[in-house]
C-alpha cells in the first residue's frame, strides 16, 4: 500500500508545482516497482511498473510539459503490463492523453486516444466528466465536446 502512497503524493506534489519531491518520489515508487511481482497484490492497488510509468505521465503533464508527458504515455501503453492494468484505469488514462495530445497542439491524436479509450470502458468515456470537456489550454476549448453513441 506504501508503494501507491508514494505515487499519489508525487501526483501531488507535482500538482502544486514541485518537481524535485515529485521526481525524488517516482525514484523511489520505481525501486519498490522492480521488487513487486504481479502475483504481489494482496489489496489490489494494481501497483507495478505499469501504475509507475501512468504518475510518471500525470507527473510531467502536472508540471505543464505535454510532451514528456506523452514520451511516458507511449512507453506506458507499449509495455507489457497495460494490459494488466484495470479496463478502468486504461481508458481514465487515455482519457487524460488527449488532453496531453491537446495541450500538445494534436487535436486528431486527443480524438484518436478517446476512440481507443472507448471500447476498453464505455461507461469511463460517457460519464466522466474529463471525456466530455475539453482541456481549458487546448486550442479546441471553442469547439463542442464529443458526443457518444448510447
């Protein structure tokens, strides 16, 4: 449960702008990542390398850079244990790459990732509130938020 800890208060710290505890706290989530086994879940946090590199990206898109956000997005859904992750997870976080994809000026890579998102957990796409807005630093905030079938 330490090692989720230590990854919600980088997010935090990283929300509130500071970089050296933020990073200084994924170093150490990291350590304790490659001593964790999958099999090494007793409260289903989904802890592991893969929870690792998602708080890496939210790290990075915290502390306004899109683009080192994105570098550990694409790192995080080519590794092996995205799959592993809850549907829920997966799609929340694709959720949060297009807003990365929009902050980045990519607006048809923020629509590609809400369709990839879609069919891992429809219910996270049509009801969270982050799918539906888009980000207020986007060049696209003028345009209506996608609408979903059902």
């Amino acid at each position: 449960m330490c090692e989720t800890l230590l990854l919600q208060a980088a997010m935090a710290a990283a929300a509130d702008g500071d970089t050296r505890h933020a990073h200084d706290l994924l170093d150490h989530a990291t350590a304790l990542a490659k001593r964790h086994t999958a099999h090494d879940d007793p409260h289903r946090t989904a802890f592991g390398h893969g929870a690792v590199l998602l708080a890496r990206f939210h790290t990075a898109l915290h502390l306004g850079d899109p683009t080192h956000a994105l570098h550990h997005h694409k790192t995080a859904i080519s590794n092996d244990t995205w799959p592993a992750l809850p549907a829920e997870h997966r799609a929340a976080h694709l959720v949060d790459a297009a807003h990365a994809h929009l902050q980045a000026d990519d607006p048809t890579a923020a629509g590609q990732a809400l369709i990839d998102a879609h069919p891992t957990a429809p219910d996270e796409i049509r009801c969270r509130p982050a799918a539906r807005t888009p980000s207020p630093t986007s060049p696209t905030t003028a345009h209506q938020p996608p609408t979903w079938p059902g």
